[in-house]
C-alpha cells in the first residue's frame, strides 16, 4: 500500500462533511485539499476541517499535483463530468453514489478510469463496512439455508422543495437514484452471493410508482425482481415517505434481518445481524473501531494499486450493473428527466468539444462520397440502449474520438427512433459533413419504388438532414425490373437527397443486371453494396431474404468489379467472442445461423492465432474480414464501451494473406 494519501474533496454539502470527519480517524489517508464553486463556501469548509488548500474552481484542485485521491460530493449531474477529468488527471477517485445519471455515463466513467490507470470506487460506504462482510459471510455459510426472498426499502421523507437536490428534475431528484441504489445493491449482493457469486443481475424487473405531479421525479416506488435461483426481492423507496429501513433475507431454513442495513453501527461502533432459526433469534454484534466514512477511506487506500476494491466493495462491474437495473427501475414507472429526453441537446460526459484523438483508422472511398469513410461501421440499432439518446450519445462520441466516422442506419431500425437519436447526436455536435451516414429503405414487404420515395423523405426528417451520403436498398425485391430501382434512386440522387446508392442483401446476378441497365440509360449505377460477410459461414439466413457474400463466387466478384461491400453481421453476431458452445443452445439464433463443424474449426484457428499475437479472438476475426483483397468495411453493433474499445483493436492487426488463407481452412 502507498503511502498517506493526500485527498481532495469536490462539493462541500452535507456528505462532503461526512466523509472529511471520516477522514480525521483514518490511518491511510488525511484532508489536503476543498474545491468548491464558489470561494466563500470552500474557505467554509477549509476553515472547519483545517485543510490545506481551499479552491473557487474543481479544476484549479485537479491542477494541484499534491492531490492523490478525489472524492465526489456533488449532486448526481456533475458526477460524470468531474470522474473523467479527475482520472484525466491522474487522480485516484472515489465517486459518490449514484457514479451517474444512468447507466451511459457510467461507462463513460469506469472506461476514462481503466484508460489512465487510476483507481475508482461508486461510494457505497455500507458495503466496505464490516456488517456486510459479516452479512456475506453467513449467507455463504448457508445459516439460514437457500435464499428465496429479500425485502430491502431505504425512504425518507426529504421535505416540499422543488428546487432542492430531493425532488428536482434538474439535479436528479428521486428515490431511485438517491437511495434506492441501496436497496438495488443489496439484493443484487444477496442473491450473487446465494447463486455462488459476488453479485447478479436480475431476469425480471418490474415496478411501479408514484411520479409527483409539480417535481415529476418518483417519489416513492416499489419494484419486484427475480434472479436466478427463483429468488425474489421487493425493494421500496422514496424521498416522500418515511418507511423503515430495512433488510431481511428469507430462507429455507430461516431468516436474517439487518436493523441498520446502510448506516451500520452506533456511536459505539457495535452493529447486529439477527438470525431467526424456528422459534430462535440469534443476535450476531459485529464491531467496528472507525466510522463508516473512515473504513471507506481506508478501503480505497488499501486498494490503490490494484484500481478496484474487492467485493463486497462496488467494483467497476458491480457497479455497471447497478446502474443498469437503476435504469430498469426508472424506465418500468416512466421516469425519464428532461435532459435525458430524445430531442434535448446532451453534452459530451465530460462537457468538452468532441475532437478526434490519435488513432490508427483505416479509411477508404465510395463513389459519389467525397469523403474518407472509415472501414468500420457504426451500427445504430439501438440494442440494449434503455435511456436511448444518452446511451447512444455516449457510444458515438466514443466511436467517433476513435477515428469512426461512418453510421449505418434504416427506416425500420426501432420503429424510425434509431433515425431520430443518430440525427439528434449529430445537430448535438454540429458535425453533419463530419460523418458519413449510409441510410436504408424499401425493406420488405415495402421493397417497391414508392415506398423507396417516401421512407427516403421521412428518414431524412427525422434524421433532420437534406441528404445521406450513401442511400441503400435494404432489401431486393425479384418482381420489380431492376430499372425501376435505378431510375427512382437516381431521381434522388439528381435532386441532391443521396450522393450514392446501393444494394442491401442483392444477389450478384441483380447487381450486375442493375448495372447494367443503369450504363444503357447513362444513369448511375449501384456504388456499394451491403451483404454478409464474414471468417465464419452463415449456415442458415438471420432474417428472411439475407443474402451472404462469404463463398468464393462472391468475393471474386467483388475484386474485379471493385465495388466495396459493407459486411452486416461481420463477426459472426459474437461467434468469436467466446460466446459460442456447442453444447450450450441458449442462443437459438447464433446456434441456428453459425453452429458447424467447419465454423469451429475456424474458431479453433481463429483462437490459435490470437494467442500468437496476444489479443482477442474478435479482433483476428475483424482483422480477417478487413484484410480482404477487395475493400470491405465491417459494420459492427458494440452495446457497451468496451465492446467499441475491443472492436477497434482489431483495426491494428495485420494478417498476412497464408494467414487469412489458414483462417479460412485454406480455401
């Protein structure tokens, strides 16, 4: 362990103060420095805790090389901003509860930490607290048998401002992100720990509440969860109710009930657990010799080189997980605040100008597009986005730092709001000649020239733009003449609606019969093309009508044509992720599509070959469909930070052509 840190406090309320008289009995760290927005207000605090250094700005603190370790104290919208630019600068973190908004900026956060190799902990001052290791220990210990039901609440009633941190839109008011964290913690640490684990997520969710008519935040809610194991939890909150805090834990054989779940002990450091057994209650004293702010502290210290806390301290992906289910919760009653709205402007995490970073993108060229477009591809189908303008806000900032210019999307994609959120991001960041956007329409059963004109017109509304860059036919349709698809694009095209156009899951005899046509009529011709591709054969079709452009016919094809092809599905939907098992059926769609023999012997190669070069198998195989002799740009789909993080890895890889050939079983 280091030596003494030298902590940083930024915000100077209430829980400010707390966590500075923690730090008067600590052992490993000491109150160095205050920054507050406002000179009074810090010199206040500076003045009663006796710290060293007192600032009128939090960046002026993070400036200052003497700060090891920053605590952060304000209101839950200021959390993302000021985690990133502390890991920026180097400093260790400990974030107060919620870590974010939701569940994007929590991504942004634990991602800026692990690139600057600081420390972060979400500070949930209960878990590091002896009570709960001792909680943990009689759960594993199956004291009371199995787990099979949890009753946790944590409510209060926080008085009638609109305008204070408790019922404000603006600061992120309500029980859920305030306290019900607690409770969503907790019963995702219980049932973890009852299925042989630190925590788990919940397989079902579901809630409801009162939203307040004049603060329109919830003030107070009740949700039921099941995890696995057919363990069911109840958690209430609220910051309009004064309900007992609770936690007990139902078993087979017993109960556990905790009377002071979050705060832990008296002022004589003595906190119970009570253990019902039949007609017997055992009381288990677990005593503490520091507060709970000062063994958080402590905690934090005694972890700095490792960057996380162990369980059951919140580690980076406990608390991705919290954030998640906090998002579930909000989304079941329909609390969504009015910053998080999908027609709102939302700011970068870290509020600064999106600029593009150092990288190492491979671009290429489309015909008609006067622009380098970047090989891989965006996917904007919304999965797995719950709050969506921010999620999605989150990831395309991240993509686009990273050299990412290029963003697929379509008229059917989320029943038209993929389109709506890629087109609000963009006026967002005032970027529009800045990306590439490649746009889909006539999906079937619309596949027919005038659905063409008005999904064309209706996308570009709602992506609010006069034109797309590359305009694709998402689907063909064998009835209609080929001439007919490339009249009415070119009609587009000539009006300035569409720079280029192509095809969407078109066989290479309509590509080339469209072709065709178009050099008779002296029009222009499909420029790209959108099909399958990828090292794993698709075994059987994804969806109805898709056509793949993995076999040998294909892809000699597409070098002598020189037509670039954007490969859908360009990793095999995971099938290189380590997801794939043949035993293991869970996943019907990526066992129907891509489960044979010859596909895992390629994942063995696949594997092999990532092990020589020390990277993840994804990445050999987004190397392998970029290293084509022909241009490919890979479309992926990341859902997470990390996801896009590995992703990119891939674009560094170099394969010689034996080794794509081995790859590729030699074919």
């Amino acid at each position: 362990m280091p030596g003494i840190l030298n902590w940083g406090i930024i915000g100077t309320g209430n829980i400010a103060s707390q966590f500075a008289n923690g730090l008067k009995t600590s052992t490993t760290g000491k109150l160095y420095a205050v920054a507050s927005r406002c000179r009074e207000n810090a010199d206040k605090f500076g003045s009663e805790f006796n710290t060293e250094k007192c600032y009128p700005d939090y960046e002026s603190m993070l400036n200052d090389k003497n700060v090891d370790a920053v605590y952060i104290a304000t209101p839950h919208p200021f959390h993302a901003e000021w985690a990133i630019k502390s890991a920026r600068a180097g400093k260790h973190i400990l974030c107060e509860k919620p870590i974010g908004m939701n569940y994007a900026e929590a991504m942004a956060i634990v991602e800026a930490a692990r690139e600057n190799n600081v420390f972060l902990m979400e500070a949930f001052m209960y878990r590091c607290h002896p009570q709960t290791q001792k909680l943990v220990e009689l759960l594993k210990q199956k004291v009371i048998g199995d787990v099979m039901a949890i009753q946790t609440t944590f409510s209060y009633r926080g008085g009638d401002n609109l305008k204070g941190r408790h019922l404000s839109q603006e600061l992120g008011g309500g029980g859920i992100l305030d306290v019900g964290c607690y409770c969503t913690s907790a019963a995702r640490l219980i049932a973890g720990i009852a299925n042989g684990r630190d925590f788990i997520e919940p397989i079902e969710f579901k809630a409801t509440g009162c939203i307040g008519k004049d603060s329109r935040v919830d003030e107070y809610t009740i949700a039921a969860l099941k995890f696995p194991g057919n363990i069911l939890a109840e958690l209430s909150t609220g910051v309009r109710v004064a309900q007992k805090s609770i936690l007990q834990i139902f078993g087979s054989e017993g109960n556990i009930s905790v009377p002071s779940p979050w705060f832990c002990s008296n002022e004589q450091g003595i906190s119970k657990i009570l253990v019902t057994i039949g007609k017997e209650t055992r009381e288990i004293e677990v005593e503490s010799k520091y507060s709970l702010y000062t063994v958080e502290a402590d905690t934090v210290a005694q972890n700095i080189e490792k960057k996380q806390a162990p369980s059951p301290a919140m580690n980076w992906e406990d608390t991705l997980g919290n954030m998640r289910a906090l998002d579930t919760w909000r989304t079941e009653i329909g609390l969504i605040y009015d910053s998080e709205k999908s027609d709102v402007f939302i700011p970068t995490a870290d509020r600064l100008e999106l600029k593009v970073k150092k990288n190492n993108m491979k671009y290429g060229k489309i015909e008609g597009v006067n622009k380098p477009i970047s090989r891989l591809v965006m996917g904007t189908m919304l999965e797995g986005m719950q709050i969506q303008l921010p999620h999605a806000s989150i990831m395309f900032d991240d993509f686009f730092t990273r050299g990412g210019n290029c963003f697929d999307t379509a008229y059917c994609y989320c029943g038209g709001k993929s389109e709506r959120v890629l087109g609000q991001w963009i006026k967002n960041r005032n970027i529009r000649e800045q990306v590439v956007i490649v746009g889909k329409g006539g999906h079937t059963p619309n596949c027919n020239p005038k659905a063409v004109n008005s999904q064309l017109l209706e996308s570009l509304e709602r992506l609010q733009m006069d034109y797309m860059d590359v305009y694709m036919l998402h689907r063909d349709n064998p009835e209609i003449p080929v001439g007919e698809f490339v009249d009415v694009l070119n009609e587009h095209k000539k009006a300035g609606r569409i720079n280029s156009f192509g095809g969407s899951n078109w066989t290479i005899e309509r590509l080339d019969a469209a072709n065709k046509y178009a050099k008779s009529k002296g029009l222009a011709g499909f420029s790209v093309v959108s099909n399958n591709f990828s090292l794993a054969r698709m075994v059987d079709m994804i969806w109805e009508g898709c056509v793949s452009s993995s076999d040998e016919k294909s892809r000699k094809w597409f070098e002598e044509s020189k037509i670039p092809l954007m490969s859908w599905s360009s990793q095999a939907r995971g099938f290189f992720t380590g997801r794939a098992n043949p035993e293991d059926l869970s996943d019907s769609t990526l066992a129907r599509c891509w489960y044979c023999e010859d596909n895992f012997k390629r994942l063995e190669r696949v594997n092999e070959l990532a092990r020589k070069y020390n990277v993840l198998p994804i990445n050999i195989a987004l190397a392998y469909v970029l290293c084509q002799p022909f241009q490919v740009f890979a479309l992926i789909g990341p859902r997470t930070l990390a996801e896009i993080r590995t992703s990119f890895q891939g674009v560094d890889i170099e394969l010689t052509p034996d080794e794509a050939l081995w790859l590729n079983l030699g074919k």
